[in-house]
C-alpha cells in the first residue's frame, strides 16, 4: 500500500517506513551472511579469500546499478507527492526502458573484461581462478540484480517499503537451499554460491515487477504513457547516473583498498571478507534510514514542504546516533564470537584481525549516520550530483589507505580506511546540506524557477 510522507509527524513515518527497509536489508545481509558462511565453512579459507577478493570490484559495478536505480525513483517519488498521476507513470516507464539498457551495455562490458579486471587488482594467483568463477557469474546476473533494484524502488518511491521486503524475504531463504544445493550437494564449488544469488535474486524481481503491475492502479498505464521520452529520459539519468557514480566512485578507492590488503596475502583477505560481512550486517539499520530519507525528501519536495525536510534529518540522525552506539557495544563483548560463523576457532590470527577491523569500524559509525542521512536527503531533493563529490571523498580516503597506510601499518591501515572515509565524506556533506536547503526554500517560495 502507498503511503503518503507528506502528512503527519515525521518521526512516526520515518520510522514506520524504516524499519520494513531495516527489515529487508537484514534479510539480504542475512542471505550474504550465509552466502559468505556456507564458502568458508564447506570450501576453506582459500575460497572464501576468493570471494571476498571480489567484494570491491563486485560493489563497483553492482552498486552503480543499485545507485541509478534509486535514483531514477526520485523523480517518481516528487511526482508522487505533487499528486502528478501521469507524470509519474511516464516516469516509471521510462525509467524501465533505461534500465534495460544499461542492463545491456553493463552486462557485455564486465563479463568480456572481468578476468582482466582481477589480474589489474593483483588478485593473489592462489585465489584468482576462484574469484573468477564466482564474479563472472554475478555479473552475468546484472540484468535481474537491476530488475529487482528498480522495481523495489519504484514501489519505495510511493511509500509503500513493505511490499519488496515480503519477497526478499523469500529470496533469502531460497539462497540458502540454493547454497547448500549447489554447494553440498552438486559439488559446485563458489560457482554454485554466485548461481544461488542470481537465481534468487531473479526470483524477487520477478515477484516485485508482477505484484506491482497487478496491484497497484496508478501504474497501470493510460494512452501513450508507456512511450519513450527523450526529455524524461534526460531528467531520469541526470537524478540516477550521478548516484550510480557515487557508488561507483567510492568503490574504486575500495579497489585500490583491496588491492593493497591482497598484498597482504589470503589471511588478510580472508579476515577482511569475514569482518566485511559482519559491518554490513549491523549497517543495516544506516542504509535504512538513508533510504527512507530520499524518499521522505522527495515527496516532501513535491508538496514543497522544507521544514518537514529539515525536521526528518533531526529525527533520522536521532535514531541514528542511539543505534550506532549500541551496535558498538555489542561488537565491542560479541565480535569475536560473531565471526566464528566465518572460521573454526583455531584459526586465532585471523580471528584476531576480525575482532580488530569490528572494533576500529564501529567506534566510527556515528560518522556514518551522516553520511547515509545527509546524502539520500540531498538526493531525494535533486541534487544527486552532489552526492558524486561525497563519494569522491571516500575514494580519496580509501585510495590513501591502500597507497600509504596499509604499506605503512599494515592490516591497521586497512581498518582504519573506512573510518577515514566516513569523515572526509561528512566534511563535504554538511556544507552540502546547507546549501541545497537554502536553494530548496528559494524555489519553494518562488524566489527561483528551479532548484
């Protein structure tokens, strides 16, 4: 059911719309969790190096596609809360055409080049054929991971984040037969763990796109809505590119992260897989709030409503705060019993290293409450260029972690790279922020004609 955010106390509805999202997010961190688990526990340490020796270049190019995604529903979500039913259906339309082609030219590029692309990482050649087994997979699979991504935001855009959590939910644990299918019994090694995610990853786009298309009445196209357009095709890639950059961006400074952490050998890389998949996990709850906040902005803008934007960052960096600081507790007395979900407990060193990473990564989350509130504020307003220059914060960050402070420090530098990153991107974002409120309330009051 849609919902409208531009009515009513912001706390509730930032909060009713969150925790679905919460939901969902632990739900695909949960089937990652697992994912991650199922390798290290059934195939070894080597393998489960391999797959984390992907984690970067993965995040590259299947977080450009999750970033255009949410932001081709940002148009959606401000013809949603001007009440433009048209507009919006033109939008969504258009948003699927486009998709489809940056399904097409994204798919070709990275399969054709992805071994190349582990070879310019330096991936240890222990692991490599590894890595490749299990990448070349995910990326043949973008077209469904993009399938799932804009349907979900679709249906997010219009207040409605229960709806992709119920079928993520059931991917989930189709992942996990999957896993064990493919791995145990079928003896397919890591190629098996990236077939289950794009299979089950296929499966929730397909029951997203279906239910979307029979449930809801204001999708369902009238006349010639359903046509390409130039001019919205223009306005749909100025909001989703700039966002699929910022992942994209922040990602390279994670590759040339890992790349330094792979000289550190398998261990390394093994400990950075296992702590990496722990951090999401208790993330979740920040991607939550950043995503509520780009939709609650970007019906609020459509209905021109700024203090409502002003009054919901307040809420969202309150439930933030309160959370970032129990997550730290909990890492701090349960981290290393966490992570013997990813090893046995004989293998100390790298338990330590995991321990170590969990410890540095969440005494900074606080940090991250901005980063995620204040970006998808200013990109659900319509400035997701802005959120490029974040992003180059968090590479430079991170590129400075794996040129000089991994060479330096060694694993210390590379848990102190994400911590960095988390900074720099909230020294941009503020001044930022600032910025687009006071262009926001100008074209609200007619001082402007645009934003």
């Amino acid at each position: 059911m849609v919902k409208d955010m531009t009515q009513g106390r912001p706390g509730r509805l930032i909060l009713d719309f969150a925790v679905p999202l919460l939901f969902g997010n632990l739900f695909q961190q949960f089937y990652s969790l697992v994912d991650t688990a199922i390798v290290g526990k059934f195939l070894g340490v080597s393998q489960l190096a391999a797959v984390g020796a992907t984690g970067s270049v993965n995040f590259l190019i299947i977080g450009f596609c999750m970033g255009i995604c949410n932001g081709f529903a940002i148009p959606i979500s401000q013809r949603f809360g001007a009440k433009d039913e048209s507009g919006l259906r033109r939008y969504v339309a258009n948003s699927a055409w486009l998709s489809a082609g940056f399904a097409a030219v994204l798919t070709v590029f990275t399969v054709v080049l992805c071994r190349q692309i582990l070879l310019w990482m330096r991936t240890p050649e222990d692991i490599i054929d590894y890595s490749y087994q299990y990448i070349v997979i995910i990326f043949a699979g973008i077209p469904v991971t993009i399938l799932y991504n804009l349907t979900s935001a679709i249906i997010r855009s219009m207040g409605d984040s229960r709806t992709p959590v119920y079928f993520l939910v059931m991917s989930a644990l189709l992942n996990i037969v999957l896993d064990l299918f493919c791995i145990i019994v079928l003896h397919m090694g890591v190629a098996g763990a990236a077939i289950a995610t794009v299979i089950s990853q296929a499966v929730s786009g397909i029951c997203c796109l279906l239910f979307m298309l029979r449930r809801y009445e204001i999708l369902r196209m009238r006349g010639d809505e359903a046509r390409p357009q130039l001019r919205l095709m223009r306005r749909l890639a100025v909001m989703g590119v700039p966002m699929g950059l910022q992942y994209s961006v922040t990602a390279i400074g994670s590759v040339i992260l890992q790349s330094a952490v792979n000289t550190l050998g398998s261990t390394a890389v093994a400990a950075v897989t296992a702590a990496g998949k722990i951090s999401m996990f208790f993330c979740c709850p920040f991607d939550a709030l950043g995503a509520t906040m780009a939709t609650y902005a970007g019906q609020n803008v459509g209905a021109r409503q700024a203090k409502r934007i002003r009054e919901g960052l307040k809420t969202g960096s309150v439930y933030g705060i309160v959370y970032a600081v129990a997550a730290f507790l909990v890492l701090w007395a349960a981290g290393r019993y966490i992570a013997l979900l990813f090893v046995s407990p004989g293998e100390t060193e790298i338990l330590d290293r995991i321990e170590q990473m969990l410890l540095i990564n969440g005494a900074a989350y606080i940090f991250l409450v901005f980063v995620n509130n204040v970006r998808f504020l200013i990109q659900g307003v319509g400035f997701s260029s802005l959120a490029i220059f974040s992003g180059v914060s968090e590479m430079i960050a991170r590129a400075l972690a794996g040129f000089l402070l991994v060479p330096a420090m060694g694993f210390v530098g590379a848990c102190v790279a994400s911590p960095l990153a988390w900074v720099m991107a909230d020294l941009f974002l503020f001044p930022a922020y600032f910025y687009v409120m006071r262009r926001a309330e100008r074209y609200f009051s007619g001082k402007t004609t645009s934003l």
